[in-house]
C-alpha cells in the first residue's frame, strides 16, 4: 500500500524577493485597455492537458491558467489561500466538509458544483483512466479499492467521497492529516465540467476549465493560444487579452526573439547569456530564488545500477564540481545542493543545508576511489540522458562529464546522450528507457518538506523515475506524515533525507533560480515561487 503523499503538519509561510517591474514602450499589438495578447516562450507538454495526468512545468503553467481550485498558491509567498473553496471545515483532521463559494461557472458557463471536484477526483485516481497524478489522492479513503497496488479495482469511485448538495461534499482520509487542506491549490485536484466525461476525446482537444484564461486554439510544435475569460468569476482576473504560448525546441532562440521584439517573455535564460541579461535587459531582467532543484537521477530498475551500487553513485556525486559549474556556466544563478530541498523552504520548512554531507562534496580521490570499490562504471563508459530543447541542459550535462571524465582520467568515460524535445524525452523516462543517470529537476508543488521527498524516492510515487525504493525511508516518510507537531514532522523527513545521502538514488546538483526576461511593450511581470510566470497579472501597453 502506497502511503499518503502530503506531510501532515504547517509549513512555515514561504516568502521571496520579486523582481521590479518597470512599463514598457508600445508595441505592435498593444492595448492599454486590457485587450492586448502577450507572446511568452514555451515547451510541448508530455500528455494532453488532464488535470490528473499533468505532473511536468509545461503542462503545469497551462493548468494554472485554466484551471482553479478549492485552494491558490499565493505568487508572492506560497501559501494556500482558498479560491473557490468558501471553507473547509474539520473537527478531527480526518474528516472534512468542503463548502463552495457561489457563483463559479466554467467557461461553458456549467455551474461548478461538489459534482465537478468529487467526479474528477474519482477519476484521477481510478487505476483504470491511468492518470500520472492518481498518488495524490491516496489519503483519500478506498484508494486502495480504485487504484489496488496489483489486480482489478474492486470499486470505481473512493468511498471517502460524499456529495451532500451542489455546494457540500465531505471527505474522509484514511488517516488524521491537519494540513490536507494546504495541499488542494496542486492542479490535480482541480473541478471539471461534465463534457470532459461525456465526451473526453472532444474536451481533450479543447480542454474547458474555471482560470481566467480558456484555450483557444493549440497546435503541437509550433503555439498554443490563450484568451482572456471576461466571465470568470475569480478575484485574479486577467489584465491582458491573452497569451500566445510560442514552443521553441532551443532556448537560445527565444533570447534572441526577446532582444529583436519578436517575443514578450523568455522565463527560461540560456545559461551563454547569463552574463548578459542583465545589461541587455536591465530592470526587465528577472532573477530571484525558486523552489527548484536539479538533480541526476539513476535508474533503480537497471542492474547496472540498482541495488548494490550504492559506492559507484556516491562516487560518481562525488565527482561532479559543483561549485565550478554553478559558477562559470550559470554565473552563480545556482547554487551548489547540499540536500534533497531547496532553500526557498527556510529551516522550519524543512531545509537543512550540508545535510547531504561528504556525498555532495567534490573529491576527485575519494570520488575515484569509491567509483573503483563500487564495481567501475559498466563496461568503463555512462551516459547522462537530457533533453537539450530548454534549461540549457547539453551546456551543463557536457561540464558534468567533463568532470566525471577528468576525475577517471578518462575524456570518454562519461558522453552526454541528447533527447531533442521535452516531450519526446519525459516520455522516455516514464516508461522506464534510461540506461544511465539522467536529468531530473523539481520543481515544487507547495512549499512543504515532503514535496521534495515523497512524489521522487517513496516506494510507487507518482514522479518516482528512478523506481527507487528503500523500506526504511518510507517508514520514515509515512511516520513524519502521521505527525502533527511541525518540528517533529521536519525531524523526520530529514532522517528521510539521510538514507538518499547514504544510498543516492538521485545526486543533488543546484538549488536553482528562477530567470526570465521580457519587453519593453509588457510591464508587472513577475515569476511566483515555483518560478511560473504570474500571466494574468501581466499588463501589455
């Protein structure tokens, strides 16, 4: 049985320093009205756009802008602020009554009801629809029944689930979880309309939601568009006519287009002009800590490097110069990992910096040692898989070997395997392709702990690529999730931590931040702490 996905304990309120915005000159396609469309770099999505099958960024920023849930992750601090959501009521943080604001339609204009948040929950986490996310809706009670471990579901919908009337429904967890409430604002557990049921291959071309925005036209590898909803019901209405979400396969060329004026926004800066943006853009240059770490994941399900070659992934984490690459490719824009977190978290949310110890710290001779005790690298060669269409990925994979290489005294010890699109290569890794470590960044879904733990290393979880597994760390996992005291909580999941330092199952790279640029033509731009841009609150001239 999986355990539950959420830590059940407050997390502290998390804050971050935003960028300043500053007006911008006209431009073609303005409108000071609120009607102009605002151009913004972008990435195919893994899967069509379902809530419950969306867990990559791509996807991510679509859902923020079409869908709201009972909760909203506040841009400026992170905390879960109710949206539709009127309360959510509990006298034993097990069992919750869930009212609705009225009011909320879709863009449809169907009423959102206790219907549309329980229909679609039931469906997500339904073993049968195979959707990505259906480990988050494992507190809920008879998961077990929908989304058995192995076998036939013995039941269709959770019983933990009860629709009292069109604005109540209840919900019973399988256990007390006090903080259940601060997790609902994660897109897989947004409302939809009956269309989706009735006639999903029609919705799945033309997803309708309840955001500020609706989809109006998407067209694989080239843009999807987004206009304004002028009925939505929400308080963060849209102060533009729209955006244009532009797929680019190289991150280079979106800088480019930004400085010519043929895009408005870049959220992802090519780390060769890392020391440029800020002359080339000046107070449009954005760069501010994010809840986003990189790692190199290994994959657990490869003999080569499973169980057993614990020393051979020390090693090879010991080999990589942290500091050097944070500091000559990024321009320090990261900052070397010394844990599974991010500091965005603080210390009572959870991080605990060097608490990876030596297994994080670049030590050529110990790196070589340990690479030799575990067995050398399979038939003396690895390659490090990423997709080199965004994130300046080849740039960094490249000076990741180099450094491997150098420690081995071997230049092709260690080669980069390059995956041409985002897609193309999260499709790889889900289904379990990989031969050798590769890319595997995070970014948050809430500020907690147990986001950075549970969804990536507990045995089954739903971003678990590596199929790590480990009996004593989700032992841990599921004791700090039982906990109501915050302190007692974090305690825990960083003894969690302390089995990934003995074990690395993923190597901590960088703690990264969140960069971007954009236009003279588009002012109040600002990135949210998962490093999403705040589209709706872009203004175009």
């Amino acid at each position: 049985m999986r355990g539950a996905m959420y830590a059940k304990w407050a997390a502290g309120a998390v804050t971050v320093a935003l960028a300043a915005t500053a007006c911008g000159s006209g431009g073609g396609g303005s409108g000071t009205d609120g009607s102009g469309i605002v151009s913004s770099s972008w990435g195919d999505p893994q899967n069509p756009l379902e809530p419950a099958n969306t867990n990559e960024v791509q996807g991510g920023k679509v859902m923020d802008m079409v869908f709201r849930g009972l909760k909203k992750y506040d841009p400026r601090t992170g905390a879960a602020q109710n949206m539709v959501a009127e309360k959510i009521d509990t006298t034993d943080s097990q069992n919750f009554t869930i009212t609705l604001k009225d009011g909320w339609t879709f863009s449809n204009g169907e009423k959102v009801t206790s219907h549309s948040f329980v229909d679609a929950w039931n469906y997500g986490a339904l073993i049968t629809n195979k959707q990505k996310n259906a480990p988050f809706f494992d507190t809920i009670q008879g998961y077990d029944q929908v989304h058995p471990e192995s076998g036939s579901p013995t039941a269709k919908t959770l019983s933990g689930l009860k629709v009292k009337d069109d604005r109540t429904f209840t919900v019973k967890l399988s256990q007390k979880f006090s903080t259940w409430p601060d997790t609902l604002g994660y897109a897989a557990f947004s409302p939809l309309p009956k269309t989706f049921f009735s006639d999903h291959s029609a919705w799945l071309s033309q997803p309708v939601g309840n955001g500020p925005y609706t989809i109006d036209s998407y067209t694989k590898g080239s843009q999807m568009q987004l206009r304004t909803w002028n009925e939505y019901p929400g308080s963060d209405k849209a102060r533009n006519g729209g955006v244009d979400l532009k797929v680019y396969t190289d991150n280079n060329t979106a800088y480019t287009d930004l400085l010519a004026g043929n895009l408005d926004l870049a959220d992802d800066i090519p780390a060769s002009q890392l020391k440029n943006a800020p002359s080339d853009l000046g107070s449009r240059y954005i760069n501010q800590p994010a809840g986003i770490i990189q790692t190199l994941t290994f994959p657990y399900y490869d003999k080569d490097w499973g169980p057993g070659k614990e020393k051979l992934r020390l090693g090879i984490s010991r080999a990589i110069n942290r500091p050097q690459i944070t500091e000559q490719i990024f321009q320090k824009t990261r900052t070397p990992a010394t844990d599974w977190t991010s500091p965005v978290l603080g210390a009572d949310g959870g991080y605990r910096a060097g608490l990876c110890g030596d297994a994080c710290v670049y030590d050529p001779a110990a790196a070589k040692k340990l690479i030799e005790e575990g067995g050398g690298l399979p038939g003396g060669r690895m390659t490090i898989t990423t997709n080199v269409d965004t994130g300046s990925h080849r740039l960094w994979t490249d000076a990741v070997c180099n450094s491997i290489n150098n420690v081995l005294g071997d230049d092709q010890a260690c080669t980069v395997k390059p995956v041409g699109t985002f897609a193309d290569y999260r499709n790889q890794v889900t289904s379990g392709k990989m031969t050798g470590p590769f890319r595997a960044g995070w970014q948050m879904d809430y500020p907690l702990i147990q986001n950075f733990l549970q969804p990536l290393y507990y045995t089954g979880a739903s971003s678990n690529d590596g199929k790590f597994t480990n009996k004593d760390f989700d032992n841990l996992v599921n004791r700090a999730n039982g906990e109501s005291d915050t302190a007692q909580a974090v305690g825990t999941f960083q003894d969690a931590e302390k089995i990934l330092a003995q074990q690395m199952p993923a190597i901590p790279l960088w703690y990264q931040n969140g960069n971007g640029g954009y236009s003279e033509r588009i002012s109040n731009v600002t990135l949210n702490p998962f490093s999403v841009p705040v589209y709706n609150e872009i203004q175009v001239k």
